[in-house]
C-alpha cells in the first residue's frame, strides 16, 4: 500500500512538473532561459567585459565511471544551447572524462549585453577565463555548428591548452559573402530575430538541418529556442542573436585552417546544407553553398593534422539525429593515438 502511494505521488509530481514545462512553453523562457530544465546543475561564472559585469552559465560534469584524467569542453552552436549536448554529456562522463559544456555570452543561461562587440576571439577569451577559474589548463574541444568556428578561434589562441579539437559539422567551411551571399545589416538581422516562432524553426530545422526527417524528441529543442525568443527579455535576445549572426557572416575561420597545430577531426553529416544567408542568396549562389558532402573533402586537406568522419545521409546535427552511432564513432576518434 505504501508503494502504490509512492507511486501515484510520483506520478502526480511528473505530471506537475509537465504542466510546469509546458506553461513555461507558452509564455517564453527568461532572458538567461530561466525555466527551461538542464539536464545538470548550471553553474554561473562572472567576470567583467568590455566595460561590463557579464555571466556565463556552465555545466561542469564529474566522471560517473573510472576517471581517465582527461576534460572535453563542449561547445554549442548558434541555434543550440548546452543542454543540447545532454547525451554526449552523458557518454563522455561515463567514459571517464570530465566535461565542462559552457553557455557563450549572448546564449541560453548567460548574459545577453545591451552592447556587446562579438568575435570568435572574444568568446575563445570568455572561454578560457572559465577554464581558467574551474581548474582546467588543458582539454579536448568539441565544438558543434557555431562552436567549430569558436573551437577554430580557441586552438589557434591556445594551442598549449588543446589536447584535440573534434568540429561536428562546423559552419564557417566557406565564406558566404566571397562566394555572392547578400549581407544583412545588424538592424536587418534584429528585425528578422524578432520573427522568429516555433513554426519557422521546426520548419528551417527540419528541411535543412534533418532533410525532411523529424522526430518528437525534437521539439524540445525548439522550444528551447522559441520560448526564448518570446519571453519577456525577447528583444534583448532578438538584438544579441542579431549581432552574433553578423560576426558569424563578417568573420569566416576557414582561411585559418593551414594555421592549426593541434590534432583536429572533422566529424560531418554529409547530407548538412547549413549556409548562412542561404535565404536571401540568388539561386545560383543558393546552389553552390552549404554542400558539406564536397566541403569536407576540400577542407581536410587544409588542415595539417586532419582527421576526416563522415557519416552518410545524415544533416547538421548528427549527435541528436543518432546518438549511438555518433557517440561511438566519437569515443573511437578520442581514443586514437596521434602521431
């Protein structure tokens, strides 16, 4: 009798924190995403830039199995947030590693500033101050979309402090604007971010991230996205994601690919068409972006220490489309002795 007690409060406190989640849906999520479930404890690190107080929100995960004396920093992309490295979080931990998954200034559980100069040298910079104050000299980074372009920025910065940097289908593999993409002003940008809903980042997600495929365990990351976008702190949000698509645009890494020195892999769902300002390009240009099918091939033999993965037929996100194969391609690569 006392279990089924147990059981139905159990039931009862699911079912609350359910409508909890799903009120918190409807009226959008607080400016540092207040509301919305990590899958661990967010931590905050302040520190002062450019002028201002700011705070990063950050996940820092001990080994749940025998510690093998090794950290990965998990770096997330533009439309992405830590939370959404929840299973590679949990393979890594349980492979040994201690793994540390920041939120950048401007995203999810951090500070979204009034004014802030965004550049993948400043984020690297953010980055390794918060390594610095957790204890940490020296890491694995694995940066995934916008991440890989920051990763990319980090190594070249503090390539003493990189044990391996592992680029999940990075953007920044060419540069948009060389190739005929229209430029957005910030103001263009910010008026575009305001728009954003659910419907329109299902549907971008869906058709260029997951070509056409989708599952339910995707909408809790666009909710994530959206409900951020339409809490109370919305034109904050809008303005800062305007300002980092403009750094994202204006500040292409691929040039710097020759210069890295550390051991580097290329882990790329080959189906992948992200390019920004794909919508606004001239179908010709539209056409010859965002192929990572040909990219990956052409960039590998820029890097000195490449390592190119490729997993056929599958998009942008291959680590959420399937976990279990991308977390056991991923282990493997770690594993491997670089000479």
């Amino acid at each position: 009798m006392r279990y089924l007690i147990y059981l139905f409060l159990a039931v009862l406190s699911l079912a609350a924190s359910g409508t909890a989640r799903a009120e918190n849906a409807a009226s959008g999520y607080g400016v540092e995403l207040e509301g919305f479930p990590y899958p661990y404890a967010v931590q905050r690190f302040r520190f002062p830039s450019q002028g201002q107080d700011l705070q990063m929100g950050y996940m820092d995960v001990q080994p749940a199995g025998k510690p093998n004396g090794h950290t990965v920093v998990l770096m997330h992309g533009k439309n992405f947030c830590g939370a959404t490295w929840e299973a590679t979080i949990s393979a890594l931990s349980g492979a040994g590693y201690r793994v540390v998954v920041p939120d950048q200034i401007g995203f999810c559980t951090s500070t979204k500033p009034e004014h802030y100069q965004y550049s993948f040298q400043q984020l690297a910079a953010n980055t390794m101050a918060l390594l610095k104050r957790v204890g940490v000299s020296r890491a694995i980074l694995i940066g995934h979309s916008t991440g890989g372009m920051i990763g990319t920025r980090f190594a070249l910065m503090y390539p003493e402090a990189v044990e391996k940097l592992v680029m999940v289908n990075p953007i920044g593999l060419e540069d948009w604007k060389a190739l005929g993409v229209p430029g957005r002003t910030v103001d263009q940008w910010y008026e575009r971010e305001l728009k954003l809903s659910a419907d329109g980042v299902r549907q971008y997600e869906k058709s260029v991230y997951y070509q056409g495929r989708w599952k339910a365990e995707y909408e809790r990351w666009v909710d994530m996205l959206a409900g951020l976008n339409r809490g109370p702190g919305h034109k904050l949000v809008a303005w800062n994601s305007a300002l980092i698509y403009d750094m994202i645009y204006t500040q292409p890494v691929v040039y710097e690919f020759p210069l890295l020195k550390v051991p580097t892999v290329l882990m790329l769902g080959d189906a992948d068409t992200t390019a920004i300002g794909s919508d606004i390009a001239p179908p010709e240009v539209k056409a010859r972006i965002g192929r990572y099918k040909l990219l990956g091939k052409e960039v590998i033999k820029t890097i000195p220490h490449g390592r190119l993965v490729e997993f056929p037929g599958f998009g942008h996100a291959p680590q959420i489309e399937d976990p279990s194969m991308f977390h056991k391609a991923l282990l493997a690569e770690l594993g491997r002795t670089d000479k």
